[in-house]
C-alpha cells in the first residue's frame, strides 16, 4: 500500500523499489494502449493511478502533465506535416487556457484543502469518462452523420462556428483541469461535429495540438496552486509509456484496434458510472 507524507501543500511519495518498477509498468500498459488504438491519456491513466491508492487530486495532477509530455511529439509532427488547423487551435485555446487558470485559482482560494474539492473532482471525472467511453463507441456513427449532413450541428453552429468553438474550449478548459480527462477523444468529437468537412487527419492534430498547452497550464496549475503533483510518480509513467507508445503504434496495423477500442470503451464507461454515481 502506498505510503505518502504531507510537505507545506504538496504531497510527496516514497515508493520503495517494486512500486517504481510496478508504476513504469503501468506507464508502459497505458502507453501501448495509447499507440494501438489511439486512447488512452488521461481517460486510462487517472483511473489506474487512482486504483493505485494515490488521491484523486495526485492522480489528476500528474496526468494532466503526463499528458502534455507524452502528446507534445505527436504536435510536432502534426505541425511539420501541416496538419493542425492553427486557427481553430487559437479559438479553442482562447477558451480553454483561461477556464483551465480560473478553474485552479478558484479551487486554490475557495476549498482550504483537497479532502474538500476531492467530491468536484471524483463527479467530474465520472462524467468525462461516461462522455469520452460514448464519444468511443459512437465514433464511426459521428463520422458517418457528419460527411452526410454537415449541417447537423444546426444553423446557429454554422453561423456561428468560432463563438461554439471558443464556448467548447472553456468547457474543456474546466473539466480537462477537474478530471484530465476530455483533451483526447471528447475534443476530437467535438471538432468532428462542428467541422464534418476536415479529414480525420487534421482533426487528430488539431486536436493533440490543442490538447498540448491546455493539459501543460491545467497541470501547472495543479502544480503551483493546488500542489497535486508527483514528479517521481511522473518520471516513472514517461519512463514506461513513451518506448511503448512507438512500439504500439508499429503494432497498431496487426492487432484490431476496433476490437480494442471497444473494450476500452466498455470498461471505461463502467469506471466513469462509478465515479460519477458512488
């Protein structure tokens, strides 16, 4: 069982050895998850730090950087092979980042400790993940409904596409830092509805370029207000996930990844009712 301490308002961990090799395991389960199927992210590695024994807020943190780490390559090569629509990146950014700041002032000024905040946390996450596991399984009806009717969104949506996109990212810019869940998959749901013309491709890196700075200033938030980071728990996640996620994506065209998907969805859903109702 873990052990931690408190120190001021951060909480810091000493794993003995077999938890460090058992957390780069973890890290590297999460990462071969993420580079067969594309999910992954805060939706698998919160719940499973939180399985773990670490806090809710602990878990949330350092995800929230973990993910700013791990999809930080794949902005980069979205953005050399021009990929990312920059423009709606801006619109959601210009939502998201100040949500995400307002979000960790608010529960740094408001609740005094984290035992307090630990119930916003827990339904929010709950909620992300019931959304991302439906975003999942529903994804090739989403696909399929926006190439044939891209007006399905409405009118108002059409007309006023950049207000919705900024509305959104002020949605994921609250809940991406309650929950660390929601940058990934939900985003990308998000983007496919309020673009059905964009190919899948500049969805995905649009989104992850997105995802980049809203999870780095949610974690930095968690971080310098809220002290909800472990940087030892973090090392050991990287040291696991990151070799894994390119082995996983080599595996990707042997292995169904809808199969996967799917049963990731399920099981994700299960967690997310859990959370949000117990």
């Amino acid at each position: 069982m873990l052990e931690w301490r408190l120190t001021g308002s951060h909480i810091n961990f000493g794993p003995p050895i077999m938890d460090i090799i058992f957390y780069i395991a973890a890290g590297a389960a999460v990462g071969l998850a993420i580079g067969l199927t594309g999910v992954g992210g805060g939706s698998l590695m919160t719940p499973l730090l939180i399985m773990f024994g670490f806090p809710y807020n602990v878990a949330i943190g350092t995800d929230l950087l973990y993910a700013a780490i791990t999809k930080a390559g794949g902005m980069t090569s979205h953005a050399r092979r021009k990929t990312v629509e920059w423009r709606v990146v801006g619109f959601l950014a210009a939502g998201s980042l100040p949500a995400s700041m307002v979000t960790a002032l608010t529960l740094n000024s408001v609740f005094t400790d984290s035992s307090e905040y630990q119930a916003i946390l827990t339904r929010s996450l709950g909620v992300m993940l019931v959304l991302t596991a439906g975003v999942i399984l529903l994804n090739g009806r989403l696909r399929q409904s926006a190439a044939v009717s891209p007006s399905s969104a409405g009118e108002f949506i059409r007309r006023h596409n950049d207000g919705v996109v900024f509305l959104a990212g002020v949605f994921l810019g609250i809940f991406v830092t309650l929950s660390s869940v929601g940058a990934g998959a939900f985003c990308a749901a998000i983007l496919m509805v309020l673009y059905p013309r964009l190919p899948a491709l500049h969805i995905i890196g649009t989104d992850i370029s997105h995802a980049v700075p809203l999870t780095l200033i949610a974690g930095l938030g968690h971080y310098f207000l809220l002290g909800n980071v472990d940087f030892m728990l973090l090392g050991c996640l990287l040291i696991g996930s990151l070799p894994a996620i390119h082995l996983g994506t080599a595996l990707a065209s042997r292995i169904p990844g809808n199969l996967l998907q799917t049963a990731i969805a399920t099981v994700l859903l299960g967690m997310g009712i859990k959370f949000a109702v117990f």
